[in-house]
C-alpha cells in the first residue's frame, strides 16, 4: 500500500510542472476571463456604506434620510474619477439620465462653501424609487448583462429579457458571419484536404514525405508571415490576378482580397494540416487490400469508395472538420488583414472589447459565448463518434 | 485439440478417418490428368517492378474445374501472378486469356473472380452478413435472393450463429471463412487464393485445406491457389506449378512433383532429399549408370536431357532408402556409417556418412534402433533414384 503511495506521490510530483502550468497559464486565465463576464463590481466597490443600508430597504418606498446619507458619505469619499465614471457609465446603462443627475450632485457635494444638507435638496429626482431601485440593482456583484449583450439581448426596466434595438443589435450578425465563415472554411479544408489525404495515404516513400511535408509546411511559419504572403499574392497586381489574365479568364482583376473569398482562401491554406492529418492517420490504419478486395468482388471503383472507403474514414473527417472549424471560429489576424469590414469575426470583436474600449465584462462575455459554442460542438462530436460503427 | 468437423459436410462422412498426408501414400485418384479444357491461359507474361523482373515469359494453361496451386519461395513470382489474374497489376508484356479472351484490359471488378486474401481482406464496418451480401449487392440482386444466398452461404461455413456479428468479434479461422464464403457466394468462374491459410495454426490449416479441396470437388470450382507450403499444394492441387525466380520450374500432379523432380530447385524445395553428385558413365534403357567421387556406381531412372559424361545430382527421397546389413545385388548399394539416430514418433530418422558424404535414411517405426558407428548399407532401387541434369550454366562450367 504503502509502495503504490509512494508510487503516486512520484507520478505527481513528475506531473506537477505540467499541473502548475495549465493551472497558471490556462485555467486560471479562463476561469478569470469568465469571472469578468459576469462580475459587476463598478458601482459595489465605490458605495460600500449605500451597500450596506440599501440591504434593509424595501425597494417600493421613498428613499429614507441613512440612505441619503450614506450615499453622500461613499460619493464623498471617492477619489478615483476614472472608477467614478466607470461607475456612472454602469448607472447609466440601467437608468438613463444618472450622467447628469450624478455630475450635478457630485459638483454639489463638492462645494465646501455650501454643503447640500441631503440629495434632494440638489435634485428632485433623487426622491423617486427608481433612481434608487437601479443603484440597489446595479450593487449586486454578480450581473449577466454582458453574457446577454453578447447575443443582442438586454433587460428591460422590469427585469425582462428582450432584444436590444437594432443598432446596438450586431455581436449576432458577427456571430453568424463568424460559423458562417468558418463553416465555409471547413468545407474548403474538406474538398481540398479528403482527396490529399488519400493520395497521400496512397503513396509511399519520399512521395509521400513531401506530401505531408508540403501540407505542414504552413504549421511551421508564422501566422503573419502566411497572411502577409497572401496579401502578396491575392492584392489586385498580385500573382494570381496576373496569371488569371494573362490566361485570360478575366479582362480586369478580380477582387480578391478585403472581402470574402480572401479570407476562405487565406484561412483554408492556414487550417488545411488539421484536416490533412487526422484523415491521413485514419487512412494509414484501413488495410490496403480492402478496395482491392471489393473490386474483386464486383465492385465499381466508386462504389467501392463509398461503401468501403469512405464509411471508414468518415471519423478522420469528422475529427479535421472539429479541428478546423473550432480553430477558424477564434480567428482573428487573417480575417483583420485579408478581410474588408463586413468579414470580420468574433474575434475581432473581442479583441476591440478588451484592447479598444477596456470593457473586459463584454470581451469575457464574447469569451465565454465562444468557449460555449466550442463545447456544444464537441460534445455533439463525441456523441457521433461512440456510436461509430466499426470502432473496436 | 479437438478436431472440427468439415464445413462442408453436415456429417463428416467424406473425409476419410487415415488422413493422406505424404505424397507417398496419395491415392491414384490425385494423378487425375489435367487440362480437361484449357480456361485460364498466361501467354509468355512478362512483369517488371522497375528495374526488377518478377515474371520473366511464362506461359501456364489451367483448365475447367482444376485446382492448380502455384507453389515457390517469396518474391518467386507466384501472388504477382496470382494478382495479374485477379487485375491488381497489369502484365508488363503478355496476355491473359480467360475462356479465350484476353482480360488485360478488363477491370478488377468485370473479371467475375473471387479472391480469398492471406488477410481476409474482411470490411470492419459490415457484419459477416453485409460482408457477404456485398458482391451480390454490387450485382444489383433482389433483397429476398441476397438474403437466401447469404443463409446459404453461411450454412456452407457453419457460421449462421455469427450472422451479425463484426468481423473483429471473430476468431482468425472464423474470419477464413467469412472471406471464403464472401468469395464463392456470387459464383465467380474462378477463385483465387493467395496463401489464404497462412495464417492459422496447423491444426485449423490442415482441416481448412481438406474443406476446400472437397469445395472444389463437389461445387466443380476453377481455383488458382498460391502457397509456400509444399504440402499444403501437394495435399490440395490437381497440378502443382514450382515457382523460383519468376518462371515455373516444374508442373505437374503432386506425384509427378515429389517422385519425379525435374530440377534440382523442385527436388530440394518440395519434400526433403539427398543430393548426390556424380558423372554419367552409361546410359542405357531408361537407365544411367552414374559414378560417384568415391568410385562406386548408381543405376538410376533417367528421362532425356542427359548426356554421358555430364556432371549429374541423383536425387533420393530419403523415405525411399533401406538400411541393410548385407550387400544386395538387386539395389544400388552404398556403404555407409551411421553418425546419428533421432526417433521421431512416425519414423526414425537416420543419418549417415557414405564416405564424406552425408545421407539422410527415414526409416518406417517398426525399424530397430541404429548406434552411432554401426557399419550399413544404404540400398534403394533404380526407379527410387533421379538423374537431375544440371541447368545449362551449370552445365559448361561442368565440362570446362
């Protein structure tokens, strides 16, 4: 007992690089980014006393003089502008019209000259409950109102869940894009990859060294090194657009590059390794004398592939499509470069929440609505692929 | 190991209790002449791999109904062979004909030849029934008739328990079976099997080999077998075609083959022998007189191709020499010194020294014990002895 103790300790202690790592660089990150999402402590953190007193207030009445007072007590005590206007900016997004009713009662506030003896005195408003009810709403730590933006949903003064009006209305229109494009990519990667792969599986030697070799040769650049080559050759005076007219297939250029069909081009070169692979790996394993054997049997070459070849290797597609589509969905540089404005992804988006604007609650909501829809898909894999006939 | 019973016959009752094992012993029914009409004809076929030639200008008539197994060492030639019947490979230069028509640029899947791989070749994602129902699917059958055909099919192999299991629920021998069944369902007008029981243990192998000889037997089927196991071809072909080095050495019945080796490469690869060396000193009747390195003269059977004075092997099956105290007048005699006695259950084997050259005698069990030393003679007759002439190369260095 004593020696597989041991034994244990050791495996942990050989592991506990590997542990610490993934828990500093990955899970905490992740937990912390999904934290963000759904953390609301703008307006906690600088009304600690209102916090307090607004716990025991019945939310329908008119606000009582602690109230007030303890309000005064927290705005008087800030000293951060920038948290007080993150603070304002959140009261705001709840009830409209806290901009100006806070920067006249903190102007107030701050005249030493003549101390205001409450808020109402400085602004009728401060005496109606739904000034009140948004602070009491907004002091809760926890809000999903970044996860339901993230989908174009917001709630409405009653608490109900609505669609947000059109023009603040577009993380779902970029999502769509987003499996839209990503879906077209994985359809590329297979048209393109399938064929590859079996060729590649056909082949021996050095025949097939430099087939694989020449598929992972994308995997061993630099993102931005591929990218820019792309934007070499698909530009209006590039390469292909010469070629194309010197064949003459077309009389002018053909736009190929900050819309669309650059993007798909771009990102199926960059994603086509993780199709190629996991088909190749299946194909190696299906015994060569199989389509042999049902052409002996009466079988067409095209039949044969599709009874025999292709049900067989089905699981290596369906393991490349997860891979390329998972990856094409967190995309971010390709699209930015080749792509024209109607073709950028989530991940744009994400990057302008959190680089742009600061707003880590949004760009961790974006996160987390990525990371769902990643494990939506592998779960659905996981399931087809248990029940996949033939598995030993 | 208990033995199974014959797939092919509910009762077992043909396969009779004293299994035919040595040629020796094979009954007169397998020197049945072959070529009742010529089927298959390879037409001088030639296959180069590269730089490599693996068939060089064979030529081979197999006819209706015939078992015939190509026999021979790897890389002789025999499943490339087999492969350009079937249409996995084309022949570099020659034709194949089949029932008088050239197949060469017929595809694999036209030819109409079931093929039993060494590997099976089973479909893991299809039951044994879907693996069956494949070529009588490609054949656009009705449901009802696959259906009937694949029951009776699996009835052939006693596997209808196994109907819908996956072929890797199966044992090996299990699977031999689903490929042949698989094979023989769309009646192919010939069937190929390369080695296809290589991979079973002796026992399953020795009963798979009388299952399909009775296969062929009953169902009239043409079937090509390839093999590296020199009784497996002698216990199952009509006619045996020795392989090596991408032509056919020898063909003929299994009897034809052992007794009457007309190389020395037949002589060695199939069955065990003792090569002597000598020089043709007459030859009369039928009969060469060959002298030996140490003087003493053999008479043995001779066909033509020899001429007196050639540098010769005789070939004697060592099952065919008798050990005696005595010289016999009526036996070619040698004089010779047992080195070693090993009792092998069915026989003794007894090794000798004619001299400085070695024998090897099997002697029957009944036979008594011989020391280490004891003085014999080696004695068989004229007609238990071959003059194997020397190849053409060897021949002139012979005479230099």
């Amino acid at each position: 007992m004593s020696a597989r103790a041991s034994r244990t300790g050791r495996s942990l202690f050989l592991l506990a690089p590997l542990l610490l790592f993934l828990a500093g660089f990955f899970v905490w990150p992740l937990f912390s980014m999904m934290s963000q999402a759904v953390s609301d402590t703008a307006v906690l953190r600088l009304l600690p006393q209102s916090a307090e007193v607004l716990a025991g207030w019945d939310r329908k009445s008119p606000p009582t003089p602690e109230m007030q007072t303890a309000l005064i007590a927290d705005l008087k005590a800030v000293e951060d502008t920038q948290a007080l206007g993150d603070m304002v900016r959140r009261l705001n997004s709840a009830r409209s019209g806290f901009r100006t009713l806070m920067s006249k009662t903190t102007s107030a506030l701050s005249d030493e000259a003549d101390p205001p003896a409450d808020l109402v005195s400085i602004d009728k408003r401060w005496e109606r409950p739904e000034f009140w009810l948004a602070i009491a709403d907004a002091l809760s730590p926890l809000t999903d109102r970044n996860l339901l933006a993230a989908v174009d949903l917001g709630r409405n003064a009653d608490g109900e869940i609505e669609h947000l009006p059109a023009d603040q209305s577009v993380n779902r229109v970029i999502l769509v894009r987003t499996f839209w494009i990503s879906a077209l990519v994985t359809f590329a990667c297979i048209a393109i990859g399938y064929p590859y792969a079996i060729i590649a599986a056909s082949l021996s030697g050095w025949k097939r060294d430099v087939m694989l070799a020449a598929v992972l040769l994308p995997l061993w650049t630099s993102l931005l090194v591929r990218t820019a080559a792309w934007f070499i050759l698909l530009q209006e005076q590039g390469l292909i657009n010469d070629v194309l007219q010197m064949l003459g297939l077309t009389s002018g250029p053909v736009q190929l590059i900050f819309n669309r069909t650059g993007v798909v081009i771009a990102m199926t070169h960059v994603l086509l390794p993780f199709m190629v692979l996991p088909i190749y790996s299946v194909l190696i394993t299906i015994p060569k004398n199989l389509m042999p054997a049902a052409a002996s049997l009466g079988a067409h070459p095209l039949r044969a592939f599709l009874r025999v070849l292709l049900p067989l290797s089905l699981r290596g597609v369906a393991a490349g499509s997860l891979l390329v589509f998972i990856s094409a969905i967190g995309y971010y540089i390709t699209p930015a470069l080749i792509g024209g404005p109607g073709d950028q992804m989530i991940s744009s988006i994400i990057a302008f929440y959190a680089i742009g604007s600061a707003n880590w609650g949004m760009a961790g909501a974006l996160g987390v609505v990525l990371l769902a829809a990643t494990l939506v898909l592998y779960s659905v894999y996981a399931r087809l692929s248990a029940d996949e006939p033939g598995r030993r | 190991m208990r033995r199974r019973r014959s797939f092919l016959l509910p009762g077992g009752e043909k396969v009779a209790e004293g299994r035919m094992r040595g040629p020796a012993l094979c009954p007169t029914a397998r020197a049945r002449e072959p070529l009742l009409a010529e089927f298959i004809r390879f037409d001088r076929i030639t296959k180069f791999y590269g730089p490599l030639c693996v068939v060089e200008n064979l030529d081979l008539g197999i006819g209706k109904g015939e078992f015939v197994s190509l026999l021979g060492p790897s890389g002789s030639g025999k499943t490339t062979l087999l492969m350009m019947l079937a249409g996995f490979e084309q022949p570099t230069s020659g034709t194949i004909l089949v029932d008088g028509q050239a197949v060469n640029d017929v595809p694999t899947h036209k030819r109409d030849m079931g093929v039993v791989f060494q590997s099976y070749a089973l479909f893991p994602h299809m039951t044994v029934g879907e693996n069956i129902a494949f070529p009588l699917e490609m054949r656009g059958l009705g449901k009802a008739e696959i259906a009937d055909r694949v029951t009776r099919a699996l009835d052939m192999v006693q596997l209808s328990a196994m109907r819908e299991r996956r072929p890797a629920q199966l044992s090996g021998g299990q699977q031999q079976r689903v490929a042949l069944a698989r094979a023989l369902v769309f009646e192919p007008r010939v069937v190929l099997m390369d080695e296809p029981l290589g991979a079973l243990d002796k026992q399953l192998r020795e009963q798979m080999q009388l299952d399909i000889r009775d296969l062929h037997r009953r169902l009239g089927l043409t079937i090509v077998f390839v093999t590296h196991d020199q009784s497996e071809a002698l216990t199952m072909s009509d006619r045996v075609a020795v392989f090596n080095k991408g032509k056919i050495e020898q063909i003929g019945t299994p009897r034809q083959v052992y007794d009457e080796p007309a190389t020395r490469f037949v002589a060695e690869f199939i069955g065990e022998t003792n090569l002597i060396e000598g020089v043709v000193a007459r030859i009369s009747g039928g009969e060469a007189a060959v002298r030996l390195a140490s003087g003493a003269e053999i008479v043995s059977a001779v066909s033509g191709g020899v001429a007196e004075g050639a540098t010769v092997y005789l070939s004697v099956r060592p099952e065919r020499i008798e050990l005696a105290e005595a010289r016999n007048a009526a036996h070619n005699c040698l004089e010779t010194e047992v080195t070693d006695s090993v009792y092998q259950g069915d026989h003794l084997r007894v090794e000798l020294a004619a001299g400085s050259h070695p024998l090897i005698a099997k002697l029957g069990r009944r036979s008594r014990e011989f020391e280490p030393g004891t003085k014999v003679f080696a004695a068989f007759s004229a007609g238990d002895c071959r003059v194997i002439a020397p190849p053409d190369g060897q021949r002139q260095a012979a005479a230099s």
